[in-house]
C-alpha cells in the first residue's frame, strides 16, 4: 500500500463505489506492470 499511495496518489478521484474499484484496479495494474519492467530476467546456469 506504500508503494501504491507513494506512486499512485492517496486519494481516489472517482466519486462511486464501482467506479472507485475500477480505479484502484487500474492503478494495480500499472505498479505491478512498472515493477515487472524493473525485475532482471534470470535464467539457471548448468
């Protein structure tokens, strides 16, 4: 939730419930896709 707040932003700007959850949703899936771009690929040597 840090990492969200801190990126994302505190507050939802959205004013309805379902609204509300497609925002956080969104927001979600772009962390997770900016921390999957930052991880390194490894491969397991023989």
């Amino acid at each position: 939730m840090y990492r969200y707040k801190t990126i994302i932003g505190r507050r939802l700007h959205a004013r309805t419930l379902p609204n509300q959850q497609i925002e956080a949703k969104i927001g979600c899936n772009a962390l997770n896709r900016m921390t999957s771009l930052g991880m390194p690929v490894s491969i397991r040597v023989k």
